[in-house]
C-alpha cells in the first residue's frame, strides 16, 4: 500500500461531481503508532545512505503534563502553517534535485535500523543460526569445504530445522541475501571432492567468505 500510495509519478485526485485526473505525486505518508514495528520491511533492505533512504522513523517523548483537549485543533492548525510556509520552500529547492531517490536525503536514525531488525523473520532466524553453527561443533565436519569457498547442501540438510520451514527455503534465501551463488538448476551445482569426501554445495560468495572470516578470527 505505502508503495502504490508513495511510489508513482502520478497521483489521481478523484473529487466529488468532477471528472477524476492527474496530478504530480508528491505525498508523503505520516504513521503514528504505539507499536515497535508499526510497519513490515525487509530486513535486508535496510538502506545504508541517507540519499536513498525513503523512511524517517522517529520515537516520540513520553508526553508529560495535563491533558490539552484542544490539542488536536492547535496541531491541525500548525501543521497547515507549517506546510504553506517551511515545508513549501523545502518542496520548491528539492523537486529538481537529482542526487537523491526521493528528492531529499534522510537521516537514518537508530529508530530506523531498530524497525529493520524487529522485523527478523523466522526464516532469517533459522539462517542466522545456520550460519553460526559453521563455526561451532556441527561445522567442524565441513571446515574444509567452507575454506575452500563451499557450503555443503548437507549441512543445511542435517540441520534440525522447525516443521514450517524447509531446506529449500533456507537456500533460497542464502541466495537472496547474497551469501550463495544464484544456480540455473541443481544439475548445475558443484560436486567438489575434499579431504576424500564428496558433497553437492552451494557456492559463496565474496560476502559470505568475508564473513566467514571473520567470525573464524573472532571464535579465535
């Protein structure tokens, strides 16, 4: 909804008794919410510059003092002044820039990463601990294999996973987190034979190696 909503160029008006037509998109979606995760992202998609980043997430002070009841009414009120005067200009001097996605740059605060890692899926779960098991007792096995760049599908096949979840689901999103190879199929997989044993793996990638490294380093 929010990228239907905030992702076109254009935006139908539709008003009451008047033909519906076009107008530049320019909305910006503000959501209040009591919750720690009020909206789903991906958590891999965290943006890493502020010149691509589309979300300010913002934690709000605890309200302290007596209740105002007209205070709804003072904030409409501010927030059309705000908008007719302060934000107009910022409108004016961004809708022709061209070195950020969303016409302006965003800070990435801490509330915002919180937002990406609260959103852990159970999925990411399992490859998290997957991933960490490679450097503990059930990995040793495989050492070898990782050395060399591999990651054995029977690593993943032996592992004790939860009954919603599959070993393919688990590859998959090795894959979509950029720590394995993409294949065209499974014929195409790698058979390597190391230390006298065969295994059909999974290929790593840059990132998974470097990975790898470094937590070998730090379990040093």
């Amino acid at each position: 909804m929010l990228k239907k909503y905030s992702g076109q160029d254009e935006a139908t008006v539709n008003q009451k008794y008047m033909k519906e037509y076009k107008v530049r998109n320019n909305k910006n979606i503000l959501n209040l919410s009591n919750s720690e995760r009020p909206i789903f992202v991906e958590r891999m998609e965290l943006p890493t510059d502020e010149k691509n980043n589309q979300f300010f997430v913002y934690a709000m002070k605890k309200f302290a003092g007596p209740v105002e009841v007209e205070l709804p009414v003072k904030l409409k009120s501010r927030l059309g002044h705000y908008i007719r005067t302060e934000l107009k200009n910022v409108y004016e001097r961004a809708k022709d820039r061209t070195d950020c996605r969303y016409s302006i740059s965003v800070p990435i605060t801490a509330e915002e990463r919180s937002l990406f890692d609260l959103n852990k899926s159970d999925l990411d779960e399992e490859v998290d601990k997957i991933m960490d098991q490679m450097h503990g007792s059930y990995g040793e096995s495989f050492k070898k294999f990782f050395e060399a760049g591999y990651l054995p599908k029977v690593f993943v096949a032996n592992y004790n996973l939860p009954h919603k979840l599959s070993k393919t689901d688990i590859f998959r999103r090795l894959k979509e987190r950029g720590y394995c190879e993409p294949s065209e199929s499974v014929d195409d997989e790698p058979r390597p034979k190391i230390d006298g044993k065969r295994e059909r793996c999974l290929v790593m990638t840059e990132k998974m190696k470097t990975w790898y490294a470094g937590q070998k380093e730090l379990a040093a």
